[in-house]
C-alpha cells in the first residue's frame, strides 16, 4: 500500500519512472504500486521550474521515518556507489521510490501491509542538483553583465578619447605661435 499526496517530479525523473516500470518486471507489489502512483498523480515540471525543495535524483536530503530519528541521504538511482561519508538510498527501494518527488515537509504513508505502514516524511532537502544548476546559471549570467557593462564603458571611453583626439588633430586653435617679445 502507497499513500501520499501529489508528487513533483522533473521531466528527467519522470522519464526514468517511466523506464523503470516499462523495463522492470516488477514481481514486488508495494514497488508497482508506488511507482503507479507516482506516475499517475505526478506534477512533472522542466528542471530549471522545480522548486528547491522537492526531492529530486541525487539530492542531498534528511528525512524521518514515524517520527524518529532524522535520517541523512542522497536519493539515487539503483543501486548507485554511495559518496565517501554519505549512504544512498535507492529508488528501486520502496522507501527511496517514495521520498522522490515529495517536497520539505511533506509525508508519504508505505507499507506492504496494513499493519507494517511507515510513515516517511522530508525534512530538509539540503542540495538538489536542480538547483544548484540554476545558481550557477544565475552566477555566470550576472558575470557576463557585469563583464559586457565593464567592456562597454571602455569602449565607451575608448570612443570619446578617440573622438575628442580626432577633433584635436589640426584644430590650430590651440597654437599660440611665438611667445611675445
């Protein structure tokens, strides 16, 4: 059984949903029925419009499970190598599957049965590599302003150098000629 609220998912998160219940014989219910779920209920955005909150592949992310301890992980996709010091968490585990596409604050309820339910819920998401695509982008934008403004006023006073100097050239106006006796 898989119960939660609308779920946000990029496009690319979707499409690999998609791949894994179109390639994957999934013999294990509980998966088929979250990733149905999913898939069906799913708000699908273009990458760079998903908000910095959701839980996205590969995000960096602390989540509790019944209300106890905070868990710390990066969501990954199957059964991805983790980074020294980080322990992933797998979409192709029903815990991970569920986590992907809820946003801070927001519960799922999972469980094979009735009396085995879980009820996991996002705390933090701490990196999404959305967006930090987005802050780069932003940061290399605001460069290039700054870089084209900063290039456009030295051409601007290059002009004026250059145009004052033309004008100065054969302008006898400033030869006094011999000083006088």
């Amino acid at each position: 059984m898989f119960k939660s609220n609308v779920c946000q998912l990029t496009t690319k998160d979707y499409y690999t949903l998609q791949s894994m219940q179109d390639s994957m014989f999934l013999k294990d219910e509980l998966m088929r029925s979250i990733l149905r779920d999913k898939l069906s209920n799913a708000i699908v955005t273009f990458p760079e419009d998903i908000p910095s909150t959701v839980v996205t592949l590969n995000s960096r992310i602390s989540y509790r499970v019944d209300g106890g301890l905070l868990e710390n992980r990066v969501i990954g996709n199957n059964d991805m190598r983790g980074i020294v010091g980080l322990t992933v968490i797998s979409i192709s585990h029903p815990r991970g599957l569920t986590l992907l596409g809820l946003a801070e604050g927001q519960s799922a309820v999972v469980g094979r049965t009735s009396d085995a339910r879980e009820t996991v819920k996002v705390e933090k998401v701490f990196y999404q590599p959305e967006a930090e695509a987005r802050r780069v982008r932003e940061r290399r934008q605001r460069i290039e302003e700054t870089e084209r403004g900063e290039s456009n006023v030295f051409r601007l006073e290059d002009r004026a150098l250059s145009v004052k100097g033309a004008a100065d050239v054969g302008n006898d106006n400033d030869d006094r000629g011999p000083p006088a006796a």
